[in-house]
C-alpha cells in the first residue's frame, strides 16, 4: 500500500492506525481529512468473531476514503447540503468505492479507457 495518493492534483498522505494512536477512529474504520490532506485508515485487528480477510478490509475502506477525497477536492461534498447531501452520503460513498474495480474492468474490456 503507497502512503500517498495524488487526488485531482492534491498530494494526500495515507496512514494505516491503530485506535490507540489515532483516536478518531474509535467510532469509524477511516476518514479523509482535506484540510490537512490525510487519509487514515484503521489497522484492522483480528478478534473472534471479525472479518479474516483484514487486508481485504483495509483496502475497502482506503477505497471508500478515497471516494470522499475526490468529491472534496471536487467540491462537491461541501455544498451539497441543499441538494440531500448526496457527496458525503455513506451509501453512495460505499457503493462507488464498491463498484468501483468492477466499472474500471469494464471500461478496460470495453477499450473505454483513455
């Protein structure tokens, strides 16, 4: 995993934390901090019952947080508040960071890509 990401020109660090250093991530497995231009991620421990892919985990949500950074620096996710607040909604975030690898394959087989 790189720690950093150029996002529509902006240079964003990515850091992967644990709660204890980091703790925003008590009550969420990431987030995107444009001012500052961070990505943090939360390093994913295994316990008893949790995921057992926790790579896997990681890599979904440096995706979703991803997602929030281009709609940021698109400023897209501070107006839309009149509009429901679709930018920053969890759901639309999640499914674009979701479905994603598959639009992006798709493109490839179809020669879309530029």
């Amino acid at each position: 995993m790189s720690d950093h990401v150029d996002i529509l020109g902006a240079e964003y660090a990515i850091v992967i934390r644990s709660e204890a250093d980091d703790k925003k991530l008590e009550y969420c497995d990431g987030y995107c901090d444009w001012t500052v231009k961070l990505i943090a991620v939360k390093k994913q421990e295994r316990e008893d019952d949790s995921l057992h892919d926790l790579a896997l985990m990681e890599k979904q949500v440096l995706r979703h947080e991803i997602v929030h950074a281009f709609l940021l620096e698109s400023g897209l996710g501070h107006n839309t508040i009149y509009g429901g607040a679709w930018a920053v909604n969890e759901e639309l975030v999640d499914w674009i960071a979701l479905q994603g690898p598959k639009i992006y394959a798709a493109w490839q087989e179809a020669g879309a890509l530029c």
